[in-house]
C-alpha cells in the first residue's frame, strides 16, 4: 500500500489552463553545454494544481510567500459530493454533512469528481461554492480549501464571492487537485500545500500529497 | 475573526490527530529576478500576466528547471536517464540528517574523511545533506566558487545507502573546474541531488529529521525547483 497519494494533475503543454491565464510552454533552455540538459519553463502563477493567496484577490492581500510553513502542512479531510451536474452550485447543506470531522484550523477538500474532465472543454463548466457554502466552511473555521475543479467560483458566470469570502478571512485556497476519491471521506489526512518561495507572488504550482498522520520517521516506512 | 494561521493548530499531526509540536524549518532560497542562477540558465523572471480583469492578480512566471533550490534527476545529465515525474512520492519526503563540514575555502574539495564520521546516523536510504554554510554567500561572486565533492568523498556516500545527496551551495560538483564526477556517479546509482538549500545551521548535525523536497509534476522534465522543509 503506499503511503503517500499523489493529488497533483501532471503539468505539461497542452494542460487545462483557467481561460486567458499564460499557456504553459516548456523547452530545453538555450547554450546549456552537453551533456547537461536544463528546461527553460514558462507557466502561471496559477497554472495546474496551485494554491491562492490574499493578493490573488485583494490587492493589499498577502502573497504567497508571507505565510507560515504550517499553513500549507496541516491536517484536514475529504468532503465528497457525488452526483453534481455542470456549473452546479454547491449548497450548504452539502457541505455542512461532511463537516464533522475537521479539526479547527484544518484543510477541507471538496471532492466533485470534476477531475476527470481534466483537459476536456466540460472541465471548465464545474460545480462551484455557492456564497452560503462558502459562509459554511468560514464557520467551520477551515484554514484552507481545496476543490478537485479548476475554479472554487463558476467560471462560466465569472462570479468572485468564493474568492471573495474565503481569501477575505485569510483561508487559503487550493484548485485543480486530482485523485480525491482514493482518500476515505471523513478521516483525518496529512496534507502538504506548499507553494514555491515565490517572492511577491500572489500564487504558486504545488506538489499536493497527503498521508495517514503520525510520525513517518517512527513507523519506518521511509526505510 | 481571528486569522486562522494565527489560530491553533496547522502543522503536522501525530495518529490521534493531536499536534506534532514540532518547528517547519524552511530550506528554501527565495526565488526572485535578482536571484544567483547557475552560470548560463535562464534569468527567472515574473511579471503581471496579460489580460487578467481586476482585482485579480495573476503572475506569468519564466523561470529554468534548476532554478533556486531545486531537484535534479539523472536525465539532466545522462541521457535517457530517469525524469522528475518518475519517482514514487517515498523518494522526496524522507529521513535524514545534516552532516556539518565547517572551515571550507573557495573551490575546495570536501574529502571523505570530513563526512564519513557524520554519516553514523544515516537511516538505510534516508537524505545526507552537507553543510557548507556557503549559503552566505547567496547572490555574490563568492557564491560560485563554493566547496565540492571529491570523487572519494562521493564514494563514501554511495556506499552510505544514502538516496539523496543535498548541498547549501549552488552546484555539487565544482562550478569553478566545471567537474561532473559527483553528478555521474550518484545519477549512475539512481541517487538524487539537491542543491541551493539554506539554512542547514538551524538544523543539528547527525540527528534524524523528516525532510519533504517534493517536486513539482513536470512531465520529462530534468530536474524542478521545491520548496524544501525539514521538521
């Protein structure tokens, strides 16, 4: 069994970008001496599986690299929510029964099952947090959520509340995560966010892993 | 309302969803324009992106694959070796230890004897990350003329088991005699290197931390920039 689930869409040309965000371009960089092989990479703050800060939003908002470590290692819980239709608004009510388990200060995943329209146009028409879900998990004093989507807002009617509401209180948000579903709902997981130290930043591309809590380095399973 | 970070708990969680009450120690170098890059690699570089409606802020970033405190894989020295993206996820977060060799000049070779004794505590494929402290010297000249490994002090550490060797300096090998022997060898092996790391002093030397230098998930590509925690 492994111990660690990889839940970062791979990044590469041709990637499912949010509308109108820099393209992805990767190539060998230029008068690198053989047999050295270096890539010359061109991306967006918020290309792939990445994580918003304040001033994704608000322009005197933090940047990503004004946090501490422990916001983006934190513990946290799947919230599945099968079943949704495209440009579906999440209620809170949905949102609200998964709830339970999270520890104050925790990361909330919002499983939609959207992933796997990952680099098809339905990718863009997923479901979103309608205001009063999103008001839920303010309550619920998450520090961080995170969506299996590329957008915790409706990117087909451009709306902003989700953004607005959580970056507003400093909860972090992390978009376009995969492989939710090989996570059991409801338990407490391991979670790593972090971004790049990318001075002034108003996001980063991430590696997101998660992994059942305990110390790693006593139960050996890095030997 | 209180910030959440400012709050209790994130962090990292024992089995019974109680707080590990240990510090995230940051070994990362900030990645900015003015940054040290290897000699030749792309200049990093970040600007607005083009076209994104306010408020939003959205930055397009150009930055090299070896950039910062970054990963290199086999392939960004042998060909058809071993890509970012073709690792297990057990391969970046890992144990290990700090090994402190103080006193080092511009270029010098660093020899076996200066990292065999510290090398005791080593779990069986954990990191070794050697403390040059030239760390110092970020975003200098000096920076570039930083210690190696000498061919003996590599050997040392292949026969250590060790899976991963990182450096607080720019390059493993010497920048200044463009050297490769300390790449081939650990690559030829399927051993890792990490190179830019800071901060190794706030670490204590032969004692086992839990190290994450995850990559990010570039498709065949060399090597990636990370940001490397220890706790």
């Amino acid at each position: 069994m492994s111990t660690f689930f990889d839940l970062s869409q791979p990044l590469q040309p041709g990637m499912t970008i949010y509308p109108g965000d820099p393209v992805p371009s990767f190539r060998p960089a230029e008068g690198i001496g053989e047999p050295w092989r270096v890539a010359d990479l061109h991306l967006g703050s918020h290309t792939g599986t990445h994580i918003d800060s304040a001033s994704h939003y608000f322009p005197a908002g933090k940047n990503v690299d004004q946090y501490p470590l422990s916001r983006f290692i934190l513990p946290g819980i799947v919230l599945p929510l099968p079943g949704l239709a495209d440009d579906q608004s999440i209620s809170a009510e949905q949102v609200l029964e998964g709830l339970g388990q999270l520890p104050k200060g925790g990361a909330v995943l919002i499983q939609t099952g959207w992933d796997q329209y990952w680099n098809t146009e339905r990718y863009l028409r997923h479901p979103w947090l309608s205001p009063q879900a999103a008001l839920q998990l303010v309550e619920s004093q998450a520090s961080l959520v995170g969506i299996d989507a590329l957008n915790v807002d409706s990117t087909v009617r451009s709306t902003e509340h989700v953004h607005r509401l959580l970056l507003g209180k400093e909860i972090l948000i992390v978009e376009n995560l995969a492989h939710l579903s090989a996570l059991q709902p409801g338990r407490l997981y391991q979670f790593s966010f972090l971004p790049l130290r990318l001075a002034g930043l108003d996001g980063s591309p991430i590696r997101a892993v998660a992994w059942e809590p305990g110390s790693l380095i006593e139960r050996g399973e890095n030997a | 309302m209180t910030v959440p970070g400012e709050r209790d708990i994130p962090g990292v969680f024992n089995e019974a969803g109680g707080l590990v009450n240990k510090e995230l120690i940051d070994l990362s170098q900030p990645i900015e324009p003015e940054m040290t890059v290897f000699p030749g690699d792309p200049i990093p570089h970040f600007r607005p992106a083009d076209g994104v409606e306010e408020p939003w802020k959205v930055a397009e970033i150009k930055i090299g694959s070896a950039t910062g405190t970054h990963f290199d894989c086999p392939s960004h020295l042998l060909p058809g070796g071993k890509t970012v993206d073709r690792y297990p996820l057990a391969r970046f977060i890992l144990p290990g230890i700090v090994i402190s060799v103080p006193g080092l000049e511009d270029d010098q070779a660093i020899s076996e004897a200066q990292i065999s004794n510290g090398l005791i505590n080593l779990p069986e494929g954990g990191a070794v990350l050697i403390q040059t402290n030239w760390d110092q010297y970020w975003k200098t000249e000096r920076y570039l003329r930083h210690p190696w490994l000498s061919p003996q002090a590599v050997w040392k550490l292949v026969g250590s088991k060790t899976s991963l060797v990182g450096m607080d300096a720019l390059n493993v090998d010497s920048t200044v005699q463009a050297t490769d022997h300390v790449h081939r060898i650990l690559f030829e092996r399927d051993i890792l290197t990490l190179e830019n790391l800071t901060n190794l002093n706030r670490l204590q030397p032969g004692r086992v931390y839990q190290f994450s230098f995850l990559p990010l998930r570039w498709v065949g590509l060399d090597a990636s920039p990370i940001r490397a925690v220890a706790w």
